[in-house]
C-alpha cells in the first residue's frame, strides 16, 4: 500500500483514499486499486519541509535539483538549499526550456550521475523531467510551482518529437507530488488561469469520449468523472479567485488538476481530459511557429473548449441526428499544412478513424436509431457555452483566438484540421463528415 502523509485532510481527502486504494468504486461497490503514487502533499505552506518529504520518498544525495530561471526563483532556490542538509546538491537551472526530445535527450545525460533527481516546476519541467527519469531507471519527485497544467500526477508527458509531431508518451508518475500553495497562488495569475482552461475541458471531452464510446464501442470509464466532477463545480464557483491569487481557488484547483491526472491511472487513457479540443492546442503547437503567440498550452486548451461546446452544441440542439458521408483523407493537403514527415505519421491514424461508404451508412443507420438517448445523454454532460465562457473570463484567461493573440485565421485552420492527427473520433469528426465543419470553424474569431 503506498505511504500517504495527509498533510491537510481539507485539500487531500478523496486523493489520499484514491492513493492508498481505499477508495471505493461508486459502480461497483469494491475498492479500486491504488493509484501509483506514493505522496501527495497539498498545504498552504511546505517551507522548511522540503528535505523531510525529499527524505521520506527514500531520495538520497547526491541530488539534481532542476528548475528554469522562473521556477527556480520562485521556489528551487530555497528547495536546493534544504536539500543541502542531507548532502551534496547540483542545481540544473534550464534556460527556456522545451518540452521537445533533444532537451529529454540532454537532461537524461545529465540527469545521469545524480542518485535522486527534483523537479521544481510546472509543464514543461515535469514532463522532461518524468520522461528523463524513467530512461535513467529512477525515480522523481516534484514541488509544484504553478497550477498551470492537470499533468502533475497524470502517467504520461506530452512531448514534441524529432519530426516536430506534439504527443502524449507514456510516463511515470512522480513518487512524491507537493504543492505549496503559497509559492502557488503567488505566481503570476495567467499561469493559474491556464490551468483553469486546461480543467474547463471535462464537459466537452466527456462529451466526445461518451459518443465515440456509444457509436464506435471505443472505451468509456466512469471513474474520472465521479471523483473530479464534485470538486469541479466548486472551483468554477471560485473563478474569480483564480485571478486574485486566493488561496482557496488555488488549493480548489489543485485538487481539480490533481484528480484528473489520477483518473489516467484509473483508465491508462487521457481520453477523459483530452480530446479534441486538446488537439486543437496541439496543432498550434504543431504548426504556428513564428505565428506562435506564446500561449501556454491550457490557454489554449481553454479558447479551444469554447469552440468544441460550440460544435457540439450544433448537433445537440438539434432533433434530427447528423448523416456522415466517407471521409475525404487528403494526404497532400495534411503534407501542406503539416510537413510530410508529420503528415506520414498522421495520416494512418486518421484512416483509423475515416469512413468509407459501408461504414458511413452504418454509422447513419445507428445514430438515427440511438439519436434521442444519445443526445439527452450528451446534453446531461454538457455546461452551457455562457456558463464556461463567463468562468473562464472571470479566472482571467484569453476566450477567444484573438485574445490568446493566434492569428484568427490559422486558429480558424486548426479547428478545420487538428482532427487528422490522432485516431480519437469527436465531434469534430462529425462536423468535418457531414460537412458542415468548415463553416463553423469560420465562425470562431
């Protein structure tokens, strides 16, 4: 059973019993087994703690304590110098950092020498720091800096390979995770409110993820959504605290990113917290480059749930279900916009997913039969578009493509297109097969 410190039952219950496998699955009545992390500390101060929860994962020196200047600043300095007291200590301050494979590459040499690494940081440092660390065979441990990204606790890290294509890679989970919310609420607002963007996208990957699993039988848990759900709607009541640095927002949103990342391990899928609206921030990742405003990956995330509610809400207002025609993979335009050494990668996973005649009519003969249950369904999972849009405005997140500062008609472009790169069929699919996708991607601005 993994060792739980319950620092503040007020910010760690549900996680402790969800990590200790003491939780029991509402479905089934059984307990579910534990989640792969040992410690989960959440508490509005960890100051001089560090080296006691450090030493109480087995970490021993000599330690990497790695940051980059901002992160480092914010807390790895101090982190470095309690470490000190247990021995020797090497400070790794990484200069704007990037969570591509060349920076894994490097940080898993350097990573090397070192017995423990610490990771002291949000996004990009955990996930180099996590996939690094499982290539060397060992173990890590992180202090949160910001709540900026639900990936904390999740078992993969989204990285950008060598041929420029952003994926999730399977990862390891931290064996100690702590979140100083102080440091935390200290941090600049917008960091916080990304993270608020990136939690904003359950309703519409739920959405999604519930109609792939009805139409195409693709998997569906439960499980992520009974334990994030109930903390959810508290944070989105305390929205505007996250652009005042309140802690109480913060610690919500904490949680809220922390349970989402352990519903992976429930699952071993992202597909509860990521569809296609993640792939829309994917694919300005992807493919902005020097039209790249410099957003972070949950401003994106949230812009982008605006857009997927707005497609779904499309389809689901109405009575008459939608009729798919084959899909029309085009190889040469995704090597146009893509590059063909990505669009080589694209492209099967998309012909997974792609209708050909047969399978157009039986997918229209099975959503005409299901379509009152299975939009009744969706609408149950679904928050108004006014309702996320004025949660989201009042955390102080960008809304629209030109307020994340994308260029409105390459946002337009990778609503029209971010559904070619992966095989997960959304919403956005149907749009794109019954033909009507086009028209509602020029309606976003």
């Amino acid at each position: 059973m993994a060792d739980i410190v319950t620092d503040d039952a007020r910010w760690t219950a549900l996680i402790d019993d969800i990590c200790a496998g003491t939780w029991v699955n509402p479905l089934t009545g059984k307990r579910f087994p534990p989640a792969p992390y040992d410690q989960i500390v959440i508490s509005e101060s960890l100051r001089g703690r560090e080296a006691e929860l450090v030493a109480s994962r087995g970490f021993k020196p000599p330690f990497a304590v790695v940051s980059d200047h901002n992160t480092h600043r914010a807390m790895g300095e101090r982190v470095a110098r309690t470490l000190r007291d247990l021995g020797p200590v090497t400070e790794i301050v990484l200069d704007k950092p990037y969570a591509d494979m060349p920076t894994v590459r490097d940080l898993t040499e350097r990573l090397a020498p070192f017995e423990s690494a610490v990771a002291v940081g949000s996004g990009t440092i955990n996930d180099l720091v996590k996939y690094a660390t499982m290539q060397n065979g060992r173990g890590y441990c992180i202090f949160g800096t910001a709540g900026s990204m639900n990936g904390y606790t999740s078992t993969t890290a989204s990285l950008t390979l060598d041929s420029g294509l952003k994926v999730s890679l399977p990862a390891q989970a931290p064996s100690g995770f702590y979140v100083d919310l102080e440091t935390c609420a200290a941090a600049p607002a917008w960091l916080n409110a990304a993270g608020f963007g990136d939690c904003l996208c359950r309703s519409v990957a739920q959405i999604d993820w519930w109609m792939s699993h009805r139409m195409l039988g693709t998997l569906f848990r439960h499980e992520p959504y009974i334990i994030e759900i109930p903390d959810e709607v508290r944070l989105m009541e305390l929205a505007p605290g996250i652009a005042t640095g309140d802690i109480e927002a913060v610690g919500t949103l904490f949680r809220v990113l922390t349970l989402c990342g352990l519903g992976v391990s429930m699952t071993g899928v992202s597909n509860h917290g990521s569809m296609a609206e993640h792939q829309i921030s994917h694919y300005i990742d992807c493919f902005a480059r020097d039209r790249h405003p410099g957003s972070v990956h949950g401003q994106q995330v949230g812009v982008a749930s605006l857009t997927m509610a707005r497609v779904q809400s499309h389809f689901l207002d109405r009575d008459s279900p939608p009729e798919v025609r084959p899909t029309q993979v085009d190889p040469e335009g995704m090597a146009a916009r893509m590059g063909s050494d990505i669009a080589e990668q694209c492209e099967p996973l998309y012909r997974k997913k792609a209708f050909d005649t047969e399978t157009a009519d039986a997918f229209n003969e099975k959503i005409r039969m299901i379509w009152p249950d299975l939009r009744e369904e969706c609408r149950a999972m679904a928050i108004p578009v006014d309702e996320l849009q004025g949660c989201l405005s009042a955390s102080g997140a960008p809304i629209t493509a030109q307020s994340l500062g994308v260029p409105i008609a390459f946002y337009r472009e990778a609503v029209r297109h971010a559904h070619e790169m992966r095989d997960r069929f959304s919403f956005a699919d149907i749009a794109c097969d019954s033909g009507v996708l086009d028209d509602l991607a020029a309606a976003e601005v």
